[in-house]
C-alpha cells in the first residue's frame, strides 16, 4: 500500500506491542509522500537511530535495547517498505530514497545531534548519512558493513534471501530455516532465537507467517543495479569515499561477524588503521550481520557508548 502524499510531518504513538521494558513506543512520522513507523525504545541522553538490514525492521534492535536503554534513548526506524512504514512505489528502493527519508525523519523528530547504528544495508545508509552531514553524528556503529565488502560473499547472502521461502508454517519452521542460512546463529540461546526470528514475521490471512517486508524487496534482492542489491555499496568510486570517510572525526565502531562473507577481517584492520576514530569488534563464529543478541556485540556497544553494567 502507498500512502498519500502527507508534507507536514506530525508524530503520534500507540500502544506498547513489543512487550519490551521500559515500554517501547510506537510512532509515526509523515514524510513526502510516505508515512514511516518507528519504535522509541526510551532512555534519556545520547540519542540513537538503528537501521535495520534489508528485509528487517525496526524490532531487529530489541536485543540491544535492555543493553543500552535507559542510558541512551534508542529509536529504531522502519526504512520505507519494511514494518509499519508504507510500501514505496517500486522505483523508490534506492539510496536516494532511503537518504531523504531519513533526512525527513530526523528534522520531524527534530533532532540535531544523534548517533547511528546500521545492520548491513542499514549502516551503508547510516555512513552516507554521516558523509553527507558529519556535524550531525556523534558516533556511528556499522554492523557488517564495510568499504571494501567482498562481492563475491555478498551475492551468497543476497541469493539466499532471495531464494526464502515466501511464507512458514510456524515460528519453528522460520527457527529452522535461520539454523540453516545463518551461520553462528545456533550460539544463541532458543529464546534469543525465537526472539530474533519472530521480529521479521507477521501472520498471514491464512494463518501462516511471511517476512514482514514488501515481497518486492526479496525478489529483487539479487538484482541490479546496486540499489536492489542488500551488501552492494552505494558507492561506485571508492577513493572518493575512502577519503570523504578519512576526514571524518566522528568515532566509529565496526561490528562484524568473525565468519562474514561480507566484510573481511582486512577491512576492518583497515578501516581501524587508517581512519581518525575507528575501532572494530568481533562476535566469534558468526556471519554476515550479527543479530545484536550476541554478548560479544553487545558488550562492544555498552563500552563504545559508555554504558556500564548489564
């Protein structure tokens, strides 16, 4: 469904349906020609924006709220298409896209300074966003996604999403089919699992469960151009963007999974080598775009934003 064209932003916000504590917060926000949903997870503070990956949402980041939240405030977007945002029209899944409406998003939040989280998909957002306005970010966080991504791993991950199955049987089905696609994903423990499986899924007329995402989202997921594609870059001249990210003063943590196909151990030496503030973390066994549920990642995140404790 394409919502009507709305150009005054406004905010409201329903009940708690997550059953996250503190209680998170359902809101939207109206953007040019799009109404987007998010989820304010609370906490005072230092403000934080997560972008969740391809065909997630933003429920991806409940792992790391309780980990975080109330030190920061945590506010997970959903990027058009995904969760409670509208469905773009089919030409609207492109980085330009996604940028202005997170653009839109911040200025209707009214927000001035914030940091940034991106899973996959979502930190190449949450780094051109920090390029194209570094004053801005306080601190940016890119889980699984870096400048010299392996394109051959990448494509691995595309085809699988794109190979899903359309819809489950049940939530153990859905367990069963993240067992076999993501590697590492059975150090979790079976709540964690179900956790994180469960945030995709919304229940079908039938009865069944389907990903909860625009389908158009998965079937073009190995096509291209870049756009349609989860890990390809939105950068076709990496120099440029080697050095536009060079200058940046803003700290970054990389996240990646100690098995990613996507982002290799080289790129984030790399990245930690040669850029003013950069670091990198590693979850040990892991794939392409840890969950966030993993203690690793989230004792990376606690100290990266200064957050004690558990």
């Amino acid at each position: 469904m394409i919502a009507a064209a709305n150009m005054a932003p406004s905010t409201t916000f329903s009940s708690n349906r997550t059953g996250v504590r503190p209680p998170v917060r359902d809101g939207y926000v109206n953007v040019p020609g799009m109404r987007l949903h998010y989820l304010d997870y609370g906490g005072a503070a230092e403000v934080i924006i997560a972008l969740h990956g391809l065909i997630q949402n933003a429920r991806a980041f409940e792992g790391i709220a309780p980990a975080l939240v109330p030190h920061v405030r945590l506010i997970a977007l959903d990027v058009r298409g995904r969760g409670g945002s509208d469905w773009g029209p089919p030409g609207s899944y492109r980085w330009c896209y996604y940028l202005n409406d997170l653009r839109a998003f911040v200025r209707a939040l009214g927000l001035t300074k914030f940091s940034l989280i991106g899973t996959s998909m979502g930190g190449a957002l949450a780094l051109l966003y920090t390029i194209a306005h570094p004053q801005r970010v306080t601190r940016l966080v890119l889980n699984d996604t870096g400048l010299n991504n392996d394109k051959v791993g990448a494509a691995r991950v595309a085809e699988r999403i794109a190979l899903a199955p359309s819809d489950f049987a049940d939530l153990d089905e859905a367990i069963g089919w993240s067992l076999r696609t993501r590697k590492g994903f059975n150090r979790l423990p079976p709540h964690a699992q179900a956790a994180w499986v469960s945030h995709y899924l919304v229940p079908t007329p039938s009865g069944r469960l389907r990903f909860d995402c625009d389908p158009l989202l998965i079937r073009r997921a190995r096509m291209f151009p870049p756009q349609f594609g989860p890990h390809v870059q939105p950068w076709s001249h990496r120099k440029v963007v080697w050095d536009q990210v060079r200058s940046l003063a803003t700290p970054i943590l990389l996240v990646r999974g100690e098995v990613s196909e996507v982002v290799p151990r080289e790129s984030a030496e790399l990245m930690a080598e040669i850029l003013q503030d950069a670091s990198w973390a590693e979850v040990p066994g892991c794939g392409h775009a840890p969950t966030l549920y993993e203690p690793e990642a989230q004792a990376a995140l606690r100290k990266f934003f200064g957050v004690n404790g558990t």
